[in-house]
C-alpha cells in the first residue's frame, strides 16, 4: 500500500463517487429510453416519456425518504436519546469532534444491544443523529470512542445520507422498471402495440432491439446493485478517512476496528434494510460467505491496514 | 444582434462568476475568525473549570499545597498572558501542574473515589482535548481559506478587495508542542 495521507485518499474516493454516480445516471437514462422504445415501437417521443416518468417517481421517492427524517430507524433500533449529564464522556468526545469539524454537536442515541456497533444518520450535519449500542459503547477506550464517532461524523460531514438515499431510490426505480417491462412482454403488450403502428421500419432491427431491451433488463438490475454496493464501500472508505482527518490519530479508530471485528456477536435489531448504514456489517455471518463484490461494507482487515497506512 | 446577445451572455456569466467567488472568498475568511473566537471560549472555559477542581482536591490532600499553589499560578499566568506566543508558554506550564495535580489522586484513594474529582477530571480532559481540536480547526480554515485565495481565478478577486492570507496558529519551540489527545 503506498503511504499518502488523507488529504489525496479524500480526494480520491470522492472522484470516484462522482464517476460512480454518473455511470449508474446513464444506466438509468439508457435503460428508461430502451424500454420506452420498445414499448412505443420505435417512437422516440414515447421514449423520453417513459423516462421522464421514471425519472419523476424516482425524484418524489428521494424527496420523501430524505425528509422523511430518521425517527423511523431509531424507534426500529431500541434507541434512547441521551443528554450529556447521562453519559458525561460520550457527550464530550463527540462535542470535541463536532469542534474539530466546525458543526454543529448531533443528537445522541444509545441501542440497547449488546452488540457492538454504531450509526450515522441525518440528511444534513445541522439534522445529524448519531446512535452507539450499549456494547461498543461499555468495550472502547476513549480514543478508540472518538475514533468510531469520528467515522460517523464524517458520513454526516459527506452527505452520505443523501448519497445513500439517492441509490437505494434509483436501483429500487430501476429494477421495479426493468420488471414491469419484462412481465410485458410476456403478456404480449409490445407486439400488439407494433402491429398497430406498424410503420416501415425493417422487423429485423426492431427484433433485435427487442432483444438487446430483454437482454439488458435482465442485466441491468444486477449491474445497479454491483454499482450501488462498490459505492457505498467507497464511502465506508471515505468515512474511515474523515475520521483520521477528524482525528489525527489512526491508531483509535484501527484499534476499534480490530476490537469489533474479534466481536463474533450479531445485532438482534439490525436487519437487511439497515445494514449499509452501520460501522461494519451488523450481520457476521453474511460479511464472512458475502463475495467481495456483494458486499456493502469493504472487508475489516482492508480497512484497518489502508487506516494505518495513512500519514497525518 | 447575435453578437449582441453573445457579449450579454458573457459578461452575465463573467459578473455570476465573479460574485460567486467573492461570497465563497467571504464566507471561508468568517469561518477562520469564528474558529479563532472558539479556540479563546475553550482557553476560558479550562480557567473556570480549575478553581473548582483545587477546592476539591485541598478537601483530600490539603498538605499538598506546592503541587496545588503550582496550578493555580499557572492558570493565573495563562489568564494574564498577552500574546500567542506568551499565552502558549503559559498554557504548556498550566498542562503540566495539571498533570502532577491528577498524579497526585494515585495516593490518595479517597480522592480519586470522589466522583466530583473524576468528573472534573473528565471535564479538564475533555477542554484540553477541546482546546487542541478549535486549533487544529484553526489551522484548517486558514488552510482553506488561503488556499481558495491564491487560486487561480479566486486571486484576482482576492486581490481587488484586499484578502489576506492568515497565518497558522503555531508554537515556535519544539519543546512546548504537545499532542492534541491528552489523559490525564
């Protein structure tokens, strides 16, 4: 691993987000174009109809979900809010975070699990809510605490919120499109649209348009999810960074990785749904089989190394 | 007319551009000045908290008066201190009566089962770690800030309505640098 410090590892992950981003953008454009294509039968009119539409659904489902605000995942999480006079030093590790940050100090939640883990939430720093269970909490040194903060704040601090919202909308649009599309075809509504504008195109091209559409619906789905799931590991990746940033001491938030990593206890209140938004993976057992590609979290080790390499 | 409308289109462009940097150019120069302001309110804050952390330790360890009168000079020496230089040396010499004042609690069970000195020693902690943090922020402000000033285009904004680069708030002597973590 070459020696770099967070600065250009920041700058990094940051460029390849946004490039990730744009791909999975003309995924969705391309996609909603073919399969308006196909279904208007060559009119590309009806194409950008059906894009825009999706396109719209996708936009009111974000708009929804980011202001839908993070009460729902907290009451699902067992959490209590805490004040400072319950937990003195949690309070003020984080006070000294926010400090370093230049934000303001987020709301704070204890989970009342064993388990050890944490989580970030929030759409922007000045609505940021921040929840640590019992277990990580009672198991860290100070330093490692402010380590594990650290890296939550900085997905506040990134927007990954937003970020995360964002893709989880467009890969459930894309997928809910691509089925819709095919369960057409199986019934049949595409041919019985082209006979009826039958115009002079030659069969053969719009066949194996159809065919390229089918094909793609297929793949595209499973493409989405494998760029949905490298991006969130950059983020996790950015987030470990910011902590170090925030920080300045590496060996805090890499020393709370290895203590949680040796952890075999699983989360009872953590589920698939919430999993991306936790430290590291709450379920073991899947981040153990999971193959790299599938999985939302990079792999423990990678992450303390990559942590250590950084000069601050 | 085409042309016409073209230099319109440029010079709107031109004019955006413009203000766009100057407010980011405003907005990066106040966010220095607040992080400034809240290195002092963290300073101040560790000089409130140490009376009442002496009151509490001369309940259990009255006889050890060098150690206790050691911190309170310092702190009144580091309220007293004009100047970053000066004000640095005397908090270097404040950090360290403090930290013989917490060795002090190892002798002394009684005190360091007293939970107002574990909360206090928690809070001292807590503002020295504070005080590190609003520099380190400081410093990264005026990082920011000076680097969005001698930037290309920014300079030439810059230079028109008088930004200054800040300097980094920095100890001279190696001697006195200390880390920004500290345990007592």
């Amino acid at each position: 691993m070459p020696v770099e410090t967070f600065h250009t590892l920041i700058a990094r992950n940051k460029r390849n987000s946004f490039l990730l981003i744009f791909v999975f953008l003309l995924l969705f454009v391309g996609m909603g174009l073919l399969i308006g294509y196909v279904w208007g039968a060559g009119e590309m009119a009806f194409a950008w109809i059906v894009a825009g539409i999706a396109g719209t659904i996708a936009f009111i489902l974000i708009l929804l979900s980011y202001f839908g605000g993070p009460s729902a995942l907290l009451s699902l999480s067992r959490a209590r809010e805490l004040k400072k006079e319950d937990d003195p030093q949690l309070y003020n590790v984080i006070e000294e975070l926010s400090l370093a940050a230049g934000q303001p100090v987020p709301r704070i939640y204890l989970i009342n699990d064993t388990a050890m883990n944490a989580f970030a939430t929030g759409r922007n720093p000045k609505h940021a809510v921040v929840a640590i269970t019992v277990g990580l909490r009672q198991k860290l040194s100070r330093d490692e605490l402010q380590g594990v903060m650290a890296h939550e704040l900085s997905h506040v601090r990134h927007y990954d919120i937003l970020y995360a919202t964002l893709m989880a909308v467009m890969v459930g649009v894309l997928v809910m499109l691509c089925d819709v599309f095919l369960r057409s075809l199986w019934f049949g509504g595409g041919s019985r649209r082209r006979s009826r504008r039958s115009k002079s195109k030659g069969g053969g091209a719009e066949a194996i348009i159809l065919v390229i559409a089918i094909l793609l619906a297929i793949l595209a789905p499973i493409l989405a999810r494998i760029i949905h799931l490298a991006l969130s590991r950059q983020r996790e990746y950015l987030a470990d960074a910011g902590s170090v940033e925030l920080t300045r001491n590496p060996e805090g938030l890499a020393a709370a990785l290895a203590k949680i990593n040796g952890d075999t206890e699983v989360l009872e209140v953590a589920n698939r749904a919430t999993a991306p938004l936790y430290i590291v993976h709450p379920i073991k057992k899947f981040e153990a089989r999971a193959k790299k590609i599938f999985s939302t979290h990079p792999p423990i080790q990678d992450r303390i190394q990559r942590i250590l390499s950084l000069t601050v | 007319m085409v042309v016409l409308w073209v230099v319109l289109a440029v010079v709107a462009v031109l004019v955006l551009s413009f203000i766009v940097i100057y407010n980011g150019l405003v907005q990066k120069r106040i966010r220095c000045q607040e992080a400034w302001s809240q290195i002092d309110v963290q300073l101040k804050r560790r000089y409130d908290l140490i009376p009442n952390l002496v009151e509490t330790v001369k309940g259990y360890a009255s006889h050890e008066k060098e150690t206790l009168e050691r911190v309170i000079q310092a702190r009144n020496a580091a309220v007293a201190a004009d100047g970053v230089q000066q004000q640095a040396e005397a908090e270097n010499m404040l950090t360290g009566a403090l930290r013989q004042l917490f060795a002090l609690s190892e002798s002394y069970p009684n005190l360091k089962a007293n939970e107002n000195f574990a909360r206090l020693q928690e809070e001292l902690t807590s503002t020295e770690n504070r005080i590190g943090f609003a520099r380190q922020h400081y410093n990264d402000s005026t990082a920011i800030y000076n680097t969005a000033i001698q930037k290309f285009p920014n300079n030439m904004v810059a230079g028109m309505f008088g930004f200054q680069s800040r300097d980094f708030f920095e100890i001279e002597e190696p001697a006195q640098r200390e880390a920004p973590q500290v345990q007592f």
